[in-house]
C-alpha cells in the first residue's frame, strides 16, 4: 500500500522574494521520480486540510532527496516557508511522486526547447537533466527581482535564454518574445508556466507543426484523481473521464497541447 | 468485539463507508486502503448519460474545511456498470451506489439499470447536492418534492434506498419524515452546506459556480446535531457524515444515532483516512468495553 511519508527538511531557503528552495529526504527511498511530477505537501495547521501539490524540481543522485522550489502564495505555502532544518517540528508530511511526468522518449536525439515561466521553472531543472536531447532552455521572469534564479542551476545541462517583463535582464518581454528573438530552431516543446504563457506556446507549436508537452495547474483537492476538482476541458471525449475533460493531477498535469483547451 | 451493523436487511462488516464523491468507485484509493477493510464503498454520483460538471475551480480550501463545486462530473450508467462495478466486484465489501439526475425519470433509468446488478447492496439517492441547477437539491429542499420522488424511486428500485439529504433546510426533522413516510429504507446526512469564499486580492469567486458545498471538520457539530435531530424524528438507519477524522469522531455520530459512518472530505486530508476512523472505532470499543458496536448507536444520554 501507499502512504503519505515523513521527510526530513534539510534546506529551506529564499532565494528570490517569495520563492523557497527547499530539499526534503522522505525517510523511505522514494519510487523513481519522472520529471514533471509533484507531491503532496501535508501541513502541520489542521485548519488547512488539503495537500499542497508542489512539482518536482531535481532530485538527488541517490534518489534519497528531493528538492522542491516554491513560491508563497498562502498560508499552506506560509507554513512551509517557515520549516528550518532541524528546527524541532518534526518531519514534513508528503505524498508521491504523483502525476504523469515529461515525456522523455519522445525528445530524444532531438532538438528540444525548454519553456519555464516564473514559478513554473523549477520542474524544468529535472527535465533539462535527464532528457537526452539537444537543449535549448528560455525562462522568464516578471522583473529583476525574481530573475535568475534556478538559471545556474539549468545552464549545466543547456543553452539559456532569459526574459523579464521589464528588460532588466535579457530579453524585454515573455518567453515567446526571446524565442522569437533568439529564433533556436526546435522539434518538440517542454513548457511550464502561467496559463497565458501555455496558451502562446501551444499556439507556437501549432505555428511550426511540432509537438507541445505542457504542464497544467489548478486547484486540487485529493492529487490522486478522485475528487475530479482538477480537470482541464479536453478536445475529444475521454478515456476515463468519459467526457471532454481530464484529472489534472492523475492523466496529467503533462499534456500534449493539442489534446487541451486551455 | 463485534463491529457488524444491519442496514434495510444488508449486514455491513463494519459501519466505516465512503462519502459519495470523495472516494471516486474506489478505484484510486485502492493504492492506499485495503478495500477489504471496509463496511462500504459508496461511489461518486452516476446519472444515466456522462456529465461534464463545472467549469474550474472547482475547488477551495476554507478553515477547517473546503468548498467544492464539482458538479457531479460522471461518465455515466454505461461506463460505470462496464467499469466500475467489475472492479469493486474484487472485493470483499459492500456497494453503495450514489444516483444522481436532472429529472426523476433520470433517477427512475438509473435505478432500473442497477436494479440487474447483483453486486449493488443498496442504493444512494442524490437529492442534496448543491451544485447543479436542475434536479439534485431541488428534490431535496421541500419535503413535498422530497416526497415524490422518494416514492417514485421505491417504485423501480430492486436494492433499498438510502436517500442523502441536505442540511441547506430549516427543519432536518421533517425532511427526515417526508422520506421515511415515502418508502426511504435508510438516510444518510449530511451532503455539504452551500457556501462562498470571495478571493480578496483578485476580488473574484474563489469557485467559478461562485457558490459551493463546504464539507470537513468545520461542519461536523452540524451534521452530529442534524443526525441526532433526525435519528429522533424516524425509526429508519440513518449513515451520518460530516469532517469525520477519525475514530472519536465516528463514536460521537453513532452515539447520535447513525448506525454508520462515511469518511468525506478528510480522505484528502490523508488517503488513509477510513482505516484509521476504522481503528479507532475498535481502540474505542476495546477501551470502553463495548461488546457490540450497535450498542453505540443513539446511546447519547442527558
């Protein structure tokens, strides 16, 4: 059986405003992570009832940790922010890997371009790992506040590109604005982000006829394809759902942007 | 010790059951709890064609609690007998199947159909659900409409009838005796109370149906009042629900007077859920020295 398991915080820290880098070892070795999947973070306040479901952003060699970035969007997040190493509360309660991942396969050996927007960057770190591709990596970012980070971290494995809304650092503009300006030809697309920035990369992909593998988010409540709380509208009728919509957390949250209407 | 419970003539190993809608057919949870250990699985609601369900978010977290818009997203009757049946068919527990629709003839094709399924102990009749504008709640807040269609569905039914009822009523009693007038075999409550939670910095609806069913912890002194209310207005079993955790919580409904239990919201709140109220059910008869769990049911005192 499955269970939620307890991990240990080992670093927790801000390293842009509002945004925490975080690695967790869950005291059981975890099932194999895909990138693009998330856990469900459990909170010590009882008030707040629902997993915060957080994606993957590396995970360790040994397979024994798993680092998570994250903004502070609530109290979930809040709470989160405030776990220190060793600082007595215990261990952190989650759950997973849960989700579908990337698809590695359909990428490799081939020109693949990387798309992260803001806090939809950090999966991308364990993706730009493991895909056996030519990489080209553009992320984005609202201002020079927030700019940079994870970038060091992602240039280790391709070329990077980056935008700020307000030109501070490389491209003025969004992500599209730097792939257009950059031009890095391309076969297939891995993004995530904010649901306009998917939207224009679902459209780009449409543009030059190459496949768009996009990571979604909504409100969840269950993470484990239950509640149906996270549902996107689907193009044709689904397999399980028998409907045009599919369960972000469990047939998602990657998916081929042609199968979506987002 | 005996945890075994009688409901309308079917005999439940135990009384932890699912909420309808919390626990999908089973099939997800399956990863997490031995099936097996269970009184029941009630499944989500089916209605006799797919339903899409709301528009996103369809979800949010409230104190203690969350609100939900799904709307009764289903893949159907045909799917689900393909599907769902044969798979909770591998296990030793009940069937509890929850029956939505827009119309009582929706219910009626519903019914029949599980009607040649011998695999269905009983049947949950939705009309309680918030969520949807036609059918479900509009049967359920008047107990004249109550009424009707609980006869109507005795009328086709094969299993008996449990009919869940909404806490969105001033006087639960009454509901409770429409029903149980009409041919109700058992009641379950409570389905969710209609809510709102406004997101204060977008100044938009935290759901996009803006209303939603709030369920969890938060509601839990209503439904143990609401069942206590009913379980003395009728002599029919009554399945209470409402932020049940864990054992304690369980114990405080039977002592009410439900005769069992469903685990909802807090299945999020910990996949695992139903075997701790499970074990915690029995750490409470062991410690308290009770033979028999139906000794619990209604034995609150002044």
């Amino acid at each position: 059986m499955k269970r939620r398991v307890s991990a240990e915080v080992i670093l927790n820290r801000e390293i842009a405003p509002s945004i925490y880098d975080m690695w967790i070892q869950p005291v059981q070795k975890l099932p194999e992570v895909n990138p693009g999947q998330f856990i469900g973070v459990f909170l010590k306040d009882k008030s707040l009832l629902l997993p915060r479901p957080i994606s993957i952003c590396e995970v360790s060699a040994d397979r024994t940790a798993l680092r998570i970035v994250y903004r502070i969007a609530g109290a979930g997040t809040h709470e989160m922010s405030l776990r220190r190493p060793n600082d007595g509360l215990g261990y952190l309660t989650v759950l997973g890997p849960l989700g579908n991942g990337f698809p590695l396969e359909r990428g490799e050996g081939k020109r693949a371009l990387l798309i992260g927007g803001g806090i939809g960057i950090p999966p991308l770190l364990e993706l730009a790992k493991r895909l056996k591709a030519e990489k080209q990596i553009v992320v984005g970012y609202q201002n020079c506040n927030t700019a940079g980070f994870l970038q060091k971290d992602l240039a280790q494995y391709g070329t990077v590109h980056v935008a700020t809304e307000d030109g501070s650092v490389g491209t003025k503009g969004n992500v599209l604005d730097a792939i257009r300006q950059k031009a890095p030809e391309a076969d297939i697309l891995y993004a995530c982000g904010p649901m306009p920035m998917l939207r224009a990369v679902k459209a780009y992909a449409q543009e030059k006829g190459i496949p768009a593998y996009i990571s979604l988010e909504e409100r969840m409540a269950c993470g484990v394809g239950a509640c149906l709380g996270c549902v996107v509208k689907t193009n044709k009728v689904h397999h399980h759902t028998n409907v045009n919509n599919a369960r972000i957390c469990t047939d998602g949250p990657v998916f081929e942007a042609g199968e979506v209407d987002i | 010790m005996n945890t075994q419970i009688t409901i309308a003539g079917v005999t439940f190993k135990n009384p932890v059951m699912t909420a309808s809608g919390t626990f999908g057919s089973g099939m997800e949870y399956a990863e997490f709890v031995d099936l097996n250990r269970l009184g029941a699985v009630v499944t989500k609601g089916v209605a006799n064609v797919p339903w899409p369900g709301n528009p996103t978010p369809r979800v949010a977290e409230v104190y203690g609690g969350m609100l939900n818009a799904i709307g009764l997203q289903n893949p159907g009757i045909d799917v689900f007998l393909e599907r769902d049946i044969p798979f909770l068919k591998q296990f030793d527990t009940k069937v509890i199947v929850n029956v939505c629709g827009r119309t009582v003839q929706d219910y009626v094709e519903v019914v029949e159909r599980l009607g040649e399924e011998p695999a269905v102990a009983m049947l949950e009749i939705n009309v309680s659900c918030p969520n949807v504008k036609e059918g479900a709640i509009a049967f359920g807040q008047n107990a004249d409409a109550l009424s009707g269609i609980t006869r109507e569905i005795k009328r086709h039914a094969r299993q008996p009838v449990i009919m869940k009822l909404s806490p969105n009523v001033t006087d639960i009693a009454e509901m409770a005796k429409a029903a149980e007038e009409a041919g109700a075999d058992a009641l379950s409550l409570i389905n969710t109370i209609m809510g709102m939670k406004i997101d204060i910095r977008k100044r938009k609806f935290a759901l996009a149906n803006r209303t939603g069913g709030l369920s969890g912890p938060a509601i839990k002194p209503i439904a143990v009042r609401m069942v206590y209310q009913a379980a003395h207005a009728v002599k029919i079993p009554i399945i209470g629900m409402g932020g049940i955790a864990n054992g304690e919580d369980a114990v405080e409904f039977l002592l009410a007077g439900a005769s069992a239990v469903s685990v909802g919201a807090m299945n999020f709140a910990d996949p695992c859920t139903t075997e701790v109220v499970l074990d915690g059910i029995e750490c409470y008869m062991r410690r308290y020295k009770v033979e028999n769990l139906s000794d619990l049911i209604g034995a609150v005192e002044d």
